[in-house]
C-alpha cells in the first residue's frame, strides 16, 4: 500500500476580500438608510391612523352594543375630555350616558389612548373636541369633516386622513400626486 497524501485546500477569505465587502456592505447600506428611514415613518403614520380609525370603530361598536351614546374626545390626562389642544396628547373613549359630553362617574371610560410622539400633529377639521356615537351608530355632531395626521417631514406627500361622515363612517386617505392632503399647523 502507497501513503497516499491528499492534499486539502483550504477555503475561506482573505483579508483583502474581507475588506472589499465590507466596503460594499458599507456603500449598499449608505445608499438603502434614507429609504429605510422613510419606509419606517410612513408604517408609522399608517400604524397610528389605524390606531385611530380602530378607536373609532369600538365607539360605535359600544355605543350600538350600550344603546348608549359613546363619546371619543381628546385627553391629556385618560380621565377626562380636554377643553383645549389636540388629537396628539391622546384620547379615551367612554359611555356618555347623559350625553354632555364629560364624564362623570356612573359612566364607563372603554379605552384609553396615550399621548403620541412629538413629532406627530394630529387634527380634526370638524371633530376639534370630539364626536359622539350614537346607539344607531350615527355621529353626533351631524356634519362630514376629517382629521389629518402628519409628522414632522416638510412636505406633505405623507399625511394620512380619516374622513368622517355623519353617518358614521369613514375611510382612510394617503397623500399622493392625486390627493394632495394639507398638513395643519402644530
């Protein structure tokens, strides 16, 4: 019998090769980041109009449920409607059954939405202080409006809308080169 020598060739990298992908991966992440970070603040704009939209569905699913009006409003504190500012310093949801629009104690708040993130402005151009379900799952008050939500990106190529209706219904608009959505003023 022969020794036989089999000889093994060893595969990997060299250091230069190591370094040249590196330098690839380095250029290919350069130019895919800005992307990236559009593509993460749009899912985020759409995260929390959906966040509304679904806020808005429990109102009327509770008010029809309660045979009660329901009342959505802003609210600083998750306790109470606030009587000033905005959408942004967060929401509660609660069984307005004296239809006066606060809550008092005998009423039931259902939910309760935290403040959003600095950069997020969020308006009504109609429903300012709130809208009400009511048991047939009408909106009070009775008029169509929308509330727009923009981040802190100049352009308004972003925006989401939620148009409401005064049957209570609404849809969800995308700013694009067809429907220009303005942004309101924070």
């Amino acid at each position: 019998m022969h020794n036989q020598h089999v000889k093994i060739k060893q595969q990997g990298f060299t250091l230069v090769e190591a370094i040249i992908t590196v330098g690839i991966t380095t250029v290919l992440l350069a130019i895919a980041a800005p992307h990236l970070t559009v593509m993460i603040k749009n899912n985020r704009l759409s995260s929390y109009i959906n966040e509304f939209a679904a806020t808005l569905y429990l109102a009327k699913s509770e008010a029809i449920k309660r045979s009660s009006p329901v009342r959505v409003c802003p609210s600083a504190d998750g306790a109470s409607c606030a009587t000033s500012g905005t959408w942004e310093q967060g929401w509660i949801v609660f069984d307005d059954k004296d239809n006066d629009q606060t809550v008092d104690t005998n009423e039931d708040i259902v939910y309760v939405h935290e403040t959003l993130p600095n950069n997020l402005v969020l308006k009504g151009t109609q429903f300012t202080q709130g809208v009400t379900y009511l048991p047939n799952g009408r909106i009070v008050p009775s008029l169509n409006g929308s509330i727009v939500l923009c981040d802190n990106r100049v352009a308004n190529d972003y925006a989401k809308k939620l148009v409401l209706i005064r049957t209570g219904r609404f849809r969800i608009e995308t700013a694009s080169s067809t429907n220009h959505i303005t942004c309101p003023v924070s």
